[in-house]
C-alpha cells in the first residue's frame, strides 16, 4: 500500500540552528512532492514544491531536496527562529490524479 | 486577491442533523479538494471537484456525504445525519487548472463538532 512517513516525535532544536525534516515513502511514483507548514487552528500553507526531476530547490531559508531513489525528501529550515515553530506537512501528487495526499507531519519548536 | 474562504468556521450540531461546509475557491481557480482532519493525525483527501464535476471521490464515505461545486456559486460539502465521529477540522483547498500551477491554497477550514 502507499504510505507517507513523516516522523512523529517533535523536533526540538536552538534557535540559529539548521532544522532537517525528513519525508520518506513507499510505492509512489510522484510527479512532485510539496511541503507546508500548518500553525494550530490554522490551515496549511504551501511552502515549496520539487518535481521529480529535480533535485533540489532553495527558497530563503528553506531547501528541499528529493531523492527518488532513496524515496525521501529533506526539508531543511537555516537559521531557524522561534516563529518557524510549527507542524510542517509533506505532499505527494503522482502524475496520474495530480491529488495531494498528505503526511501526518512533523511538529518543530525552536526553542529562543 | 481574497484567499480560499470556508465558513462557517465553527459548526455544531446534534446527531442527526445535517451539516453544510461552504468553501468559495480563489478567483480562477476551477480545481476544489475537500480534506478531513483529526487530532494528531494526518490531512485526508475526501473528494476532488471541478465546476459541476465530481472528478475523484474516492476518500469520501459512500454513505451520509456528498459534496459539489455548482457553476456559480461555493462547493458545499454535505454530511447528513451527523454522528460523533465526523467531529473534525474539515479543510478546502483550491487550484488553479493542471499543468499550470500544482500549488494548492487551503481555507482556514471548518471546525465541526457533533454533540
């Protein structure tokens, strides 16, 4: 079956710290793969998208790479702040419904 | 350039009654997806809605629940015959049309709670 992991434990860093937030999955063949953030009560925020030829993208702080082989993208946040606390959530489409199916997500705090 | 509206925002109802999401996309945009959410766990896709077309509705249970996105006007989201278990955050994102931007805006989305 498919499945989207995003690891469960929160993860706790310093702040200036560089954060690295993994996705990984299994029997997708994705056209791309996105990442949001969602604050609580609030809904998901699109942060980056990476197709499946890509390797890597950079926007400000945040990089997104994506191993197709390995099945995994990272995301990492540099010079993290306290305001980066949130869950952030990955999404995968595959080429055929172009449907985002979602990971549970990880839950980051920066501690000040 | 207003955002993805859901509303109500809190809804509450008692078992058995009829619940209505409202969710007006961005302006352009003409791809609806309508998602579920529970404590502590994971976004749940539910349907997939073009104007006037339900195009994937393979999250969505076959009973008590239906939704559509009419020509004019919002996409609704219907559950009739509220039980306890559908109390949850129900979320509504929209696109604009494939092959032009895959991005998806998500509304603040409904907090439903049956009582």
């Amino acid at each position: 079956s498919q499945k989207i992991e995003q690891n469960s434990e929160a993860l706790n860093i310093q702040e200036g710290k560089t954060a690295t937030l993994t996705c990984n999955y299994t029997n997708y063949s994705p056209a791309y793969l996105q990442w949001y953030r969602q604050d609580p009560g609030r809904g998901p925020v699109f942060l980056l998208l990476i197709r499946e030829n890509e390797k890597e993208k950079r926007k400000e702080r945040l990089k997104v790479t994506f191993d197709t082989t390995l099945k995994q993208s990272l995301f990492h946040i540099t010079a993290s702040q306290p305001a980066d606390s949130a869950t952030y959530l990955c999404a995968l489409a595959s080429g055929g419904s172009y449907i985002p199916t979602f990971g549970r997500g990880t839950s980051l705090i920066v501690h000040p | 350039n207003a955002g993805v509206m859901q509303n109500p925002r809190h809804l509450v109802r008692r078992r058995g009654q009829e619940a209505r999401l409202r969710c007006s996309p961005m302006k352009g945009h003409s791809h609806v997806y309508w998602y579920r959410q529970l404590p502590e766990e994971g976004l749940k896709f539910m349907v997939y809605l073009q104007k006037e077309n339900i195009i994937d509705e393979s999250g969505m249970p076959k009973e008590r629940f239906s939704a559509e996105f009419p020509k004019e006007g919002p996409s609704i989201l219907r559950i009739q015959q509220v039980v306890r278990g559908d109390s949850a955050a129900y979320f509504c994102a929209s696109s604009p049309p494939t092959g032009t931007n895959t991005e998806a805006f998500f509304g603040q989305g409904t907090r439903l709670t049956v009582v």
